[in-house]
C-alpha cells in the first residue's frame, strides 16, 4: 500500500520523496524504516516525523544480509528444495 510522507527531499539527489510502498504489511513507515530513492537509489532512513536521513551503516548492513536471506529463500523454493 502506498503512503503519503512528509514531503522531503533525497539527502543525495535532492528530488522530493513525498510518498512510500511498504514491501509487507500496510503500516505507514515508522522511525527507522529503511526507504530507497525511485530516483538514485540511494538508501535512507525514517525519522519520527517522517522526515529522512541517510541510512546509517548497520541499517544497511541488516538490509542487505535480510534482502540476501530472502533471495536465498526464493532460490530455494523455485528449485523445489
């Protein structure tokens, strides 16, 4: 489901994120969310009042081992294992 956020701008290319789709679930995004610029990709961080900052380094390390655990998985399930 679609969220609308507090317009702000990209901390790297500077468009204006205004609105979020969750991968699970249907919750608006909370303190902490990890979000991915549509434009640069760049990774990023939910404030409180839905503001954004850059992800810090163990946010992105924790999605990246959780994205691998997941591509992971669905290798698995796609080869019947």
């Amino acid at each position: 489901m679609t969220h609308r956020t507090k317009p702000t701008a990209c901390t790297r290319c500077e468009k204006t994120i205004d609105a979020c789709t969750g991968i699970s679930g249907t919750n608006a995004p909370e303190e902490d969310d990890i979000t991915v610029c549509f434009y640069c990709q760049h990774v990023m961080q939910f404030n409180k009042d839905q503001s954004l900052r850059d992800a810090s380094p163990e946010a992105i390390e924790e999605t990246m081992l959780e994205l691998s655990r997941i591509q992971n998985a669905l290798t698995r399930r796609k080869a019947g294992l």
